[in-house]
C-alpha cells in the first residue's frame, strides 16, 4: 500500500480544511469586485458584437453577485460596489440596444445610496430626450444635481460635472424644443470627452451629438459626428450603425454600405440580435 506524501497528510487533517476553506473566503473577498468589473467589461464587449441576449442575461444576474458580496463579513469598504455595478449594467445594456422605454422605467437597485445610482439618473435623461419626455429630463438633471452636492473630491466626480452632466442638460434642452441650446451643451461635453477620455464601457458623448443631429434631421453634421466618434472608439457597434444611417440618408451608397458591412461582420451577419437596424446592416452591406 503506497503510504500518503506529507503534503497530502497535512492536507487532509481539519486544520488544512479550515485554512483552505478561509483562504477560498478570502479569495472570493479579494475577486468579487473584480468579477463584477470583468462581468461588466464581457456584457459591453456582447453588446458591441450583436450578444444582446447573452449581454442582458448578465447584466440581469450582476444584482445576486453584489448582494452576496454585500453580504459577507469583512466588506465594508466594497459595500457601495454592489449596487454601483448593478445600476450601471442595467443601464448600459437598455441604453446600446436603444430600448428607450425600458431605459426610463429602471429604478436604482434596491438599497441604493448616494452616487450609487448615478447611472440611473444619466439613463433617465437619456431615455428623456429620445422619448421628448419634458418631465422625466427634469427629474434627471434634478437627482443628478442633488447627487453632486453630496460629493467631495470624489476620482469621478470633474467627469460627472464636465461630461454627464452636460448631456443631461443637453436632453432637457431637446425636450424643451431649445435645439440650438441642446447641441451646444452636447458638443460642449462631447469636446470636453475627447480630451479627458472616455469611462470604461461609456456611451461617447461625440456619439449622442451625432445622434441628436439625425433627430434634427441634420444627416451631414451627423455623419461628422460619427466619423470622429469612430476614430476615437474604433468598431461600436452603435457608431457603425448611426454612421451608416447617416451615410444612407445623405446618398453616400458606398459610404453606408462600408458601415454596414462592418457591422454585420462584427455582429455574425445579426444571427443572435433582433434589433431592427442590425438587421437592416446585414441587408444592405451584405
């Protein structure tokens, strides 16, 4: 009979369980943040390739992995992480697949305080301007003004004030028919974007400029738009849809079609999204 190495001895006594079973405790205190960060990075990168499904899937899931990690001992300095992640994916998943009415009727996770639902409120405004809803652009910039006064020397929060805030401003100004007004604030934090650069998995606001001027029927300003936003944030799946639309419109067949074709490529020819525009990328660049 082959006697056991002293590693496996060791290995099999209580003791080694117990400190095995502490050091999985530890390791999953240590990753959990960054499996949600990782989650979120696999949910933007879906979104880009047409894996709406898959993309809202995980986004879905994103709340059970913050309450367990709220909810174990010795996380208190990760405690705003949980909801944070939640509120955010949410949000970026309504928002790249253009589900407006899903996007203004999200609510911050349960629990939520502070600058925890601070993606919540950007949602909102956005969904406001493309659904010309005066009254929900309002309360956006409202709660994304009352969330900043409670902020002190925060990493994030010269981006809120220079760049989503902005926008915000921007959405309530199109509501309100104060078009000029309404590009003026967007390119303002489009500019300001460029030269700080862009979060993680962030929307360009050089693209909602883009998107604002196709609203107003301005395909030629448009397309500039897009153009740049493209250079800055190569392959977006939404970049390559909006350029193309924008081409098409103005005439620009081999333009359009270029777009298109990127984007059908990208995205497997549409075989796992249904989104109306992917389809009509694949029919038109294939």
């Amino acid at each position: 009979m082959m006697r056991a190495r002293p590693w496996e001895r060791w290995s099999s006594r209580p003791h080694a369980r117990r400190t095995r079973k502490k050091k999985c405790c530890m390791a999953w205190r240590c990753c959990t943040p960054l499996v949600m960060q990782a989650r979120k990075f696999l949910i933007y990168a879906y979104l880009q390739i047409g894996q709406d499904e898959r993309a809202h899937e995980l986004a879905a899931a994103m709340r059970g992995v913050g309450e367990r990690m709220m909810a174990m001992p010795g996380m208190d300095d990760m405690k705003d992480s949980g909801h944070y992640f939640d509120n955010e994916v949410v949000v970026i998943d309504a928002m790249e697949t253009h589900d407006w009415k899903a996007l203004a009727a999200l609510q911050p996770a349960p629990g939520s305080q502070g600058t925890q639902a601070v993606h919540i409120y950007w949602g909102w405004g956005v969904a406001a301007g493309h659904l010309h809803d005066k009254k929900l652009a309002k309360t956006a910039l409202q709660q994304m003004d009352a969330m900043l006064k409670t902020m002190k020397n925060r990493s994030y929060e010269h981006s809120l004030r220079t760049i989503k805030r902005p926008e915000l401003v921007a959405w309530k100004e199109y509501t309100e028919n104060h078009t000029e007004k309404a590009v003026e604030a967007m390119r303002m934090a489009a500019d300001q974007q460029d030269e700080l650069g862009q979060d993680e998995v962030d929307i360009p606001a050089r693209e909602m400029l883009g998107d604002l001027l196709m609203m107003e029927n301005q395909p030629e300003e448009a397309l500039k738009e897009y153009r740049v936003a493209l250079k800055l944030s190569p392959n977006r799946l939404n970049g390559l849809l909006s350029a193309g639309a924008a081409a098409e419109k103005l005439k620009l067949t081999d333009e359009a079609r270029g777009f298109y074709r990127a984007a059908a490529q990208q995205t497997d020819n549409g075989a796992h999204s249904q989104r109306p525009e992917v389809k009509h990328a694949v029919e038109v660049g294939m």
